[in-house]
C-alpha cells in the first residue's frame, strides 16, 4: 500500500508528465517556427510548377489547413489534437495522401523490429560476455587489444561509422549488396530463397549496429567489472577461498551486469528511434527509411507520428525499468 | 606544466593533441584560401588530387581541399558555439538547481529529465524542417545549444550537492560569503575539470549531428561543414563514379576528428579520476 | 628455547609494494625483514599506527601476496601436520584456494560491503562450504552451520536475510562465525573491531576469545587500538615502519615496555582513574616509500642517539617471552 502511494503513483505521474511534454512540444514546434507550414506546401507546388485557379488555390489552403490540424484557435486545435490522438489518429501522410500515417507506419514497423531486436540482443550478449571477459582478465593482453578497438569504434557517430563500412564492403570490396531489404523485383513470400535473400540484405546494417552497440556494451561491462573485482566482498570471497567460477559468477557478473539491465532496457525503448540511420544508410525499408521520405517529402505529419512513436518507445521503457529493478537488486527492493 | 608532461605520456593524448592541432591549422588555412568557398566552377571539374589541386576538384567545380578548410571552420564554429552556449545553460542550471533546491530543483531537473527522455534527434528534424532557410552556422549552433545541456545540468547539479554538504561551505556561508561568490569561488574550480571533459564530449555530439542533419539535407547546402560535403559527394554519386578523393576527404577527416575528441576527453577524465590514476599506478 | 608448538613462522619476510608512478618507480617497504613465530592455541597482536603496514603484513601472512604487493625475499611457514612445516609461498594458487577457510581463515573488518549484496546469507555460506566440501558432507556442515549460529547466539533466521538488512555488529559477527565454521588452526582478524561501537565491540571480543577457548586454534589480531590487544591477547608484536620493534607477552608489553615507541603506545591509553592529559606519540609515522635511515623511529624518538640514525638495531632477548630492537636496551645480534 505505502509502496503504491510512495512509489508507483508518482512514478505513472511522472511518465505521463513527460510523455504530455513532449506530446506538447511536438505540438508546439510547428506552430512556434517562423514559418506557414501550409504556406511552405503552397510554395513548393508553385516551385514545382503546378498552376492552379485561385478559387482552387483557396480549397487547398483550406484542406491543409485542416489536415495540418491548424484551424482555430492554439487552444481549439491542442484540444483537437489530442482528441486525435486518443483515437490513435496521427493524420494522413501527405507525400502518400490519403494513406493515413498509422498504416505507414505499421508497414515500416515489422523490419525495424526485426532489425533491431535481433541486433540488440546480440550486441547485449556478446558485448557483454567479451566485456566482462575483457574486465575479469584486465591485465591480459587480449584485453587491452579489445579495448583499444573499442577506443576507436565508441567515438564515430552512427552515420560515419555506417558509412564507412557501407564504403568498405559494399564498394571496395563488394562481399554485400548496397541497398534494400531485399532484391528488387523479389516477391515478398515464406519462401527460403526470400527469406534468404532479406537475411543477405540486412547483413551490413545489422554488422553496423552489432559492432557499434557492442563496443559500448563491451566498455561499459569492463569497467563495471573492473570496479566490482575491486569491491570488498570479491576480495572476501577469495580470502575465503571461494572457487573462482562462482566468485566470477555470483560475485563479479551478477552485480556488474545489474547497471547493464537497466541498459538493455533503454536500449529496447530506442527501438522506433535507435537505428533510423542506419536504414537509410543501407536504405533499409523500416522507420528510418519512412523517415527520410518523409523528410524529403515534407511530410510533417509523418513525422510526428515517428517521433510520438519514439517518446512513447522510451518513457515506457524507462519505466519498465524503474518498475521491475527490485526485482534484480534486492537493496532497492527493501528499502 | 607538470600536467602536461603526465598528460602527454598517454598516447590516447598525444595522438588527438596532434590530430586536434593539424585540424585547428586546417580550419585557420581556410582564411587564405584563394577560393571563395560559396562560388561554384572555379575551377575545372572532378579532377583528381594533382601539386595544383592536392585533394581534387568536386562536380560542383571546386578545390577540395580548400573547401575542406572551410568545412573543418564552419563544422568547428557550430559546435563550439553548441558546446560553449549549452555549457553556460547547464552550468547555470545545475549551480541554481543544486543549491536553491526545493521546488525549483524538482521543476528543473524535471525539463533536463524530460531532454533526455525526448529522442532529440527527431524533434531537430521537425525543427530543422520547418526552419531550413533560416539555419546558418550561429542559429544552428544555437539550436543544438539549447536541446544539448541536460546531461551536464544533472552531473554539475550532483557535484554541488555534495559540495554543499561539505565543511567548507558552512564556513564560508559563517563568514558571510555570498552566495554568487561562493558559487564562483569554491564550487568552480570542483567542478572545473568535469565540464571541460563533457565541453569536449557535447564538441563531438554536436559535429555528429550537424553531419546527419546535412545528410538528410536539412541544413543550409550553400555552407560548406563536413555534413554539407558529405552531401554533396553523395548527391553527384562520386562512389559509383569512382570519384573518391571527394567522398574520402570528409569521411576521413571525420573519422580522425571524432577519435581525438573522445580519446582527449577520456585521457583528461582518467586523468582526473584518482580511482583509474591508481588502476593504472597498479598495473 | 621454548617447547610451546609454532603454527606460523615467517623467516626475514619482505614484502614491498612496488609501484610505477607515471614512469618512475616507488617502492613501499611494508613488511621488512620481519621475523615472526606464532604459536599454537594462543592470541597474538600485532599493533601499530595506521600506514606501519600492519594489514600488509596480515595479507602475507595469509599468503595472499598479489600485485602490486610483491614477495621480495624471505619465506612463510605453516605447520600443516604434527610436525610438517611447509614454505607456502612456493604453493600453486590452487594449493593456496584449498587452504583458506578450512586450515587458516580470514576475519574483515565487517564494513557494508564485505558481503555480497545480492545473495541472502545462505547463499554466500553456501559458496564458501561447497568450495571446500563436496557431497554428503557439505549437508552435513550446514547442519554445523545453524548448531553454531545458535551457540554463538546468534538470531535464528540470520542466513534468510540479505546483509544490508543486518546491524555492523549482527555482520561483524556472521563473518567470524563464518571464519570459524570449518575449525581452521589460524584464523587471522583485519581489525575486526574498528567500526564498532564500544558495547557491540565488548560482545565481538567475547565471541572471539570463546570461539579460540573452544576450537583451541591461534588467533592473529591486527588492531590499533591497544586496547583490545590488553583485554584479548596472549601476546603481542608491537609494529613500526614495516618492521616489528618489540614482542613479548601482553603483561610484559603493557607493564614493562622497553621500546621508546612501545611506551608512547602504552601511555597514549587512558588509565582508571588517572586524570592527567594523555600525551600521544609526537610527530607522524614515516612514508613507507621514504624511510630515514638507520632506526626509522629516530626522527620522533626522544632518547635518540648518533648511531639510532646510522644503523637498525638488531633484536635484544631480555626473557624468554620479550624482544626488543632498540639501541638503548642493547647492542642485539645481527642475523
């Protein structure tokens, strides 16, 4: 009961707090920027050289307007907007009109998933057994090669990294296909010639993905694991003469991969928004490549639904997070 | 004095001390260059590197390599107005937010918690959308500055409020020291070293959005930054044409820059922290 | 020239902690040409400053020589049978795992973070049994296990808990009782009754003089606190810049101490009824890494004299039970 009211209400609070702030900010960027968006709309179809009837010309504004959601007052159309969204309704894309962004987005959804999930769970777990490895032999001189490789890898920014090695294996030394979730002209099938050929094609974007959050995961579980091979109890159990595979089971790993929970965690809650680089990058049919479109396209709508997505994605897993970590350390759970 | 020779016996410092200063010079080079950077056809198209145009010539006809100054200046000037700007908010954030405590300590840690929360990225695509003909370096800069100091406002705020449990400040606060002083005089220099590693950590995160944002062209094509040069390449297809002198000079002056900031900021860092000082006295 | 039986003997033990300070290197002369011979079934002290190297000393003779510390010369017995005395420092890790806990244990100092946080007390006493004992008698020792933790009075349900759930002394006294379980022949004590308060502290020290009563086996105490050393030890080794200056019996020690520095210990201590200002030793304990020459009390000794700066005194046998290294009680004999 204390936990309920001490704990978890202000918790859920602070969730939807931040999700309303964000949700508003997203509302209020468009409506804050110096600039019309419909009359930017307007703008590029005049700059594309569409004429039109100015008696057409006003029914457009007029349409956009309302599909903009900017009718009335800022008060009315926050009201609207959100009403909107309770019914789950991000509007329709304009670059694909009338197909509404909710679809987009579920179309995109199941390679970015596929994409990231499994790319998340491998760098988690082979970043996390080399790293511990790498933190419980430190002295080793495998240790200090991985970790110089690390040193190089951590700083590069997604796109630079990406970039590089879509140059090195896709153009110099072509082991891998360029672009693409698959073959063009492939018919999408159960079959295992497409199967394959999908696999084939995510190779590269998911080896960037793998390598880059690997030398993170790989980093961080050293040095947690440098740190607790120094705490106190480690250097009891070893006075005691504990065995070393459970000193560096149930005394090293089990408390430096607590930090690290919490980290697969939010790296779970950046899946809408972790890798949209890399998929256009490699032009990967997922969020990211639905994104680049609609930037090109000037898609707002589109894109606030990728970005309420992403908000949504994160908050939730921070939450998780908060909500089941006693469950790992039992000094918060009594506390 | 001293510091710098401990400093330089780490080859992490050594390098991006080097790298840092070839890559300043490049940037200063770009005030005599014989190109004005925003004109096009100056000279002959897509040649490749030659003793009259070191690193080549683009298909937009200019001299790669003088353009690299200019892209190396410019993508400095954004993210050091970025670093610069958002330190001042996060320091000023932090100091308030750690020492006033109370209600204006919740409300602000609330918003820098919230910035950490919101996927940044996505919100300056909406922005940068929407505002593109208005983004040159300084709005850029400025831009960056006011989403990028959330972090730094947390890890100050935390330095203060240990400061502040310290014996010091209750002896200076006896001894009538006001609040701005004391701030500047006794919490600074604490919390000093930390802020010059993340100004050198927000440097890099700052050049590395400025490059993706230019990818996807939402910055102002017309200004040459290692983002627009990169655009470019990619834009005339210079991989498939097999015009690499104009497609590596970005990718790799990136890659070198990027190294050397972090490993001068983990060199510093770890200079700094007694605890990896004695892991490393130990091994 | 004693017929009592040595447990423990150290032969001219030198052990430095050598250190490479960005490019030069210090040495820490911790323990110095220390000659040790601890017997059975008797409590012995060891006392000194913080930074004499007291605790070093207490690690090399635990035989937990590990880097930076390093073995410079010199030898550790154990008498391992009836009449074996085995060097163990020329021991494999392994030979040194098994006898932890069962032949000789070790006694922290039970700060917080001496037990594993995330295992329930069961679960470290499981890891420290079925490192040592396998099978049938690991059950067995459990069974031991609760026997003894009822005799030591300890509460009931001590293993179900987590150890930040207990009190400093409730661990303080689990790990003794820890040490204890497998009724090793030396059990050795980190100042174990340092961050006690004075009545817990009075409660440790009765638990450990019944446990040694009962199992008949040698305590080693390191403790600054002289104290402690009065109300529990059988003898002590009074310790000073790596080297021990002076050892006999504790009555011998406490009424008739020959050492300079011995004597500044003894009257640093307050005394019933006494109600003068208590005067502490002058000036600071030297750097371990920067020794003066010759006896390295000299600088703060009040009696000092020219050749105290030149030469270390060997040690002087005034009784059977009492040695002293001090040019002012005698010439000594240089080994």
């Amino acid at each position: 009961m204390t936990f309920l009211k001490r704990y978890l209400i202000p918790r859920l609070f602070q969730y939807f707090l931040v999700i309303w702030l964000g949700i508003t900010v997203v509302f209020l960027i468009p409506r804050l920027t110096p600039n019309d968006p419909v009359m930017r709309m307007i703008g590029e179809m005049r700059g594309r050289g569409s004429t039109l009837e100015p008696g057409a010309m006003d029914g457009i504004i007029r349409d956009l307007t309302q599909m903009y959601g900017l009718e009335g007052s800022w008060l009315d159309q926050y009201w609207a907007f959100w009403v909107r969204l309770a019914h789950g309704d991000f509007g329709v894309s304009f670059f694909q009109f009338p197909t509404p962004v909710n679809k987009l987005i579920a179309t995109a959804i199941p390679w970015t998933l596929a994409l990231l999930l499994t790319t998340t769970a491998i760098s988690w777990i082979v970043g996390n057994i080399i790293g511990g490895l790498a933190g419980y032999y430190s002295r080793k001189g495998w240790s200090r090669t991985l970790d110089a490789i690390a040193m190089v890898i951590r700083p590069l920014p997604y796109y630079i990294f990406a970039f590089s090695l879509l140059l090195l294996f896709a153009y110099v030394v072509r082991w891998f296909p360029i672009t693409g979730g698959a073959s063009l002209g492939a018919i999408p099938s159960l079959s295992w010639a497409y199967i394959k050929d999908v696999l084939w094609h995510s190779i590269l974007p998911a080896l960037s993905l793998i390598i880059l959050g690997g030398a993170v995961n790989f980093q961080t579980m050293k040095l947690f694991v440098q740190n607790t091979n120094s705490e106190s109890f480690v250097q009891y159990a070893k006075m005691g003469g504990v065995t070393e595979d459970r000193i560096v089971s149930k005394y090293v790993i089990r408390n430096a991969i607590l930090p690290q929970i919490t980290g697969l965690a939010l790296s779970l809650g950046q899946i809408f928004s972790g890798a949209l680089i890399t998929e256009i990058v490699f032009s990967y049919p997922g969020l990211g490549m639905l994104l680049y479109r609609a930037i090109i396209n000037g898609d707002y709508n589109l894109i606030m639904g990728i970005t309420l997505l992403s908000i949504v994605g994160i908050t939730t897993a921070i939450l998780v997070v908060d909500l089941t970590y006693p469950f790992f350390d039992p000094r918060v759970r009594y506390n | 004095m001293k510091i710098l020779r401990d400093l330089f016996r780490d080859y992490r410092f050594t390098f991006s001390f080097s790298v840092l200063v070839i890559i300043v010079a490049l940037a200063l080079l770009s005030f005599v260059s014989p190109y004005d950077p925003t004109l096009w056809n100056v000279v002959p198209k897509d040649m490749k590197p030659s003793v009259e145009h070191w690193l080549g010539t683009d298909s937009n006809g200019q001299d790669i390599f003088w353009q690299a100054t200019f892209a190396v200046r410019n993508s400095l000037i954004i993210s050091l107005i970025a670093g610069l700007v958002s330190r001042f908010i996060a320091i000023l954030v932090g100091m308030v937010a750690g020492y006033k405590g109370g209600w204006v300590d919740r409300v602000m840690m609330f918003i820098s918690d919230s910035l950490l929360v919101i996927p940044l990225f996505l919100i300056f695509v909406m922005l940068a959308m929407l505002v593109r003909q208005f983004l040159n370096l300084v709005v850029l800069g400025l831009m960056l500055a006011v989403f990028g100091w959330a972090w730094d406002a947390r890890v100050i705020r935390s330095v203060i409020l240990s400061l502040r449990e310290r014996d010091f400040t209750n002896t200076a606060i006896l001894s009538g020291t006001g609040t701005v002083k004391l701030v500047i005089n006794e919490y600074m220099p604490f919390a000093m070293p930390l802020i010059f590693s993340n100004l050198i950590n927000n440097i890099a995160w700052a050049i590395g959005l400025e490059i993706t944002l230019a990818i996807l062209g939402l910055v102002n094509l017309n200004i040459p930054t290692l983002g627009t040069m990169l655009n470019w390449a990619l834009f005339y297809q210079s991989i498939l044409l097999g015009r690499w002198w104009w497609i590596l000079t970005p990718v790799i002056l990136s890659l070198f820059l990027f190294i050397a900031l972090y490993w001068l900021s983990t060199s510093i860092s770890e200079y700094l922290d007694p605890r990896t000082r004695i892991q490393r006295v130990g091994a | 020239m004693n017929n009592k039986l040595t447990v423990l003997r150290t032969e001219q033990l030198k052990a430095f902690y050598v250190l490479d300070v960005q490019g030069t290197q210090k040495v820490a002369k911790a323990v110095n040409e220390v000659d040790l011979a601890i017997y059975e079934n008797e409590i012995y002290g060891i006392a000194g400053e913080s930074g004499c190297g007291k605790t070093t000393l207490l690690k090399a003779l635990f035989n937990d020589i590990i880097l930076p510390l390093r073995l410079i010369g010199g030898k550790i017995f154990y008498r391992i049978g009836w009449d074996e005395e085995i060097d163990v420092t020329t021991l494999s890790p392994e030979e040194k795992r098994k006898l932890r806990l069962e032949y000789i244990s070790y006694i922290p100092q039970g700060s917080m973070s001496v037990l594993n946080p995330v295992l329930k007390l069961r679960e470290t006493y499981e890891d420290f049994i079925a490192s040592h004992v396998s099978g049938q008698s690991r059950e067995e020792i459990f069974e031991l296990a609760y026997k003894q933790i009822l005799e030591l009075g300890l509460p009931k349900n001590v293993l179900d808990v987590y150890p930040h759930q207990l009190s400093g002394g409730m661990r303080q006294r689990v790990t003794i009782a820890l040490a204890a379980l497998m009724k090793p022949r030396i059990m050795i004590g980190d100042e174990p009754t340092t961050a006690l308060d004075v009545v817990v502290q009075r409660g440790v020290i009765q638990m450990l003089k019944d446990i040694q009563k009962n199992l008949k086996n040698t305590i080693i105490l390191v403790t600054h606190d002289m104290g402690v050393h009065a109300n529990v030890a059988d003898r002590i080794g009074i310790m000073y810049a790596g080297k021990i200056v002076e050892e006999a019996t504790t009555e011998l020690i406490f009424g008739q101490p020959r050492h300079p520095y011995t004597q500044f210990l003894i009257n640093s201590l307050p005394k019933f009824g006494d109600k003068n200002v208590r005067s502490s030793v002058p000036g600071s304990p030297p750097s371990l890494a920067n020794l003066p020459s010759g006896c390295p009390f000299h600088p703060r000794c009040p009696h000092v004299k020219e050749i105290c700066r030149e030469q270390m005194p060997g040690f002087t046998q005034l009784d059977e039970n009492h040695k002293v290294a001090c040019w002012l009680v005698g010439e000594g004999n240089h080994g």
